[in-house]
C-alpha cells in the first residue's frame, strides 16, 4: 500500500500554522480535488491496476502539508522558473540541515493569488524552504517530501511534471521509502 510507513521515513515534529494559513491550505486541497474530479469525469479510461489516476490523485493520497515561512536572511532567490532544479540542488547543497526535495503546488503570496505547480525544500520539522520566491513565500505548499535523491529533478522538469517522470509513479507508486513523512496530513 503506497501510504504505508514503509514509503514514509518518520518525521520530525510538525510546526503549527495559523488560521490564515489553515485556510489557505484549505483552498489549494479545495482546487486539488476539484482537478481529480475533472479528470476521474473526463472518461479517460485508466487502468484499474494503476496506483493513481493523475497527479491531483497522487497529491490527495501522498500529499502533505508544508507551512511556510520566511526565507533566512542571506538567503538569495535562485533563478525564476527554474523551481524544480532549483530546489534540487538547494536541497543536495544542504543536505546535512536535513532538507528534502519537495514538489506539488503552491498558493502565491497575497496579491497574486494562484495556484501553481512548484517545487520547495522541506525542512525536518516540515517547513519550507522555498529557494526561488525570493520576494516572499508562498501562503501554502501542499507536497510530496522525497526522500530519494535519485528522483531529485536535478535537470527541471520536475517528478510530477515531467510526464516521463510523472506515468511510471502514476502506473506503479513511490518505490518503498522513496518519501518522507514530513508536513501535516491534508485531513
């Protein structure tokens, strides 16, 4: 089974949000599952072995929640749009403060107000680290924790973008303890 403890490695205490930012999770999980509804309605056969139907499934069954918080001072955004190598890397660099590649989609700071498909690093207390917003975080990040550096997106693309990275994981699952638990359950 894809959420069991053997796909998860165990997590750190997981930092408390406000209310706000409860909210703001709340409505990207709102737009996670209207996009798995448009797909499980579109009558695109799937096969009924397959361990997910869409990277909207995938995130509803897996997906965590990772509080945001301010970027450290010193800290300079990487390139824009460049969120999944960025976070690779910024992960593989810091690997020894115990951050992990993350990817799924994140809620825009105030004033932008979208939802998009992003990539983070995710601290083991399940914060985020977010190396390419450098004006300020995002408001919500709901994600995958990876664990294997072997599935980093190191050349972009990203692991839930990239539809040569994306069906095997969609046909097949997480190889075992390929994911961290970190964050909070979407609930």
């Amino acid at each position: 089974m894809l959420n069991s403890s053997e796909n998860h490695r165990s997590r750190a205490s997981d930092a408390a949000p406000d209310a706000s930012a409860v909210a703001a999770e709340d409505g990207l999980v709102h737009y996670l599952r209207q996009h798995a509804e448009l797909v499980t309605q579109s009558g695109y056969e799937i096969p009924a072995d397959w361990s997910h139907q869409s990277q909207f499934h995938l995130l509803l069954a897996l997906g965590r929640r990772h509080a945001p918080t301010p970027r450290p001072v010193g800290l300079i955004g990487m390139p824009d749009r460049l969120c999944y190598s960025n976070s690779a890397q910024y992960a593989h660099n810091h690997r020894d403060e115990g951050l992990l590649y993350a990817e799924g989609f994140a809620l825009t700071h105030a004033g932008l107000d979208f939802y998009l498909p992003h990539a983070w690093t995710v601290r083991p207390d399940g914060t985020v680290l977010d190396p390419t917003w450098d004006d300020e975080p995002g408001r919500a990040y709901i994600g995958i924790a990876v664990a294997d550096p072997r599935l980093w997106p190191f050349d972009g693309g990203g692991i839930l973008q990239d539809f040569d990275r994306l069906l095997p994981l969609l046909r097949d699952g997480f190889p075992p303890n390929a994911l961290a638990d970190l964050g909070r359950p979407l609930g």
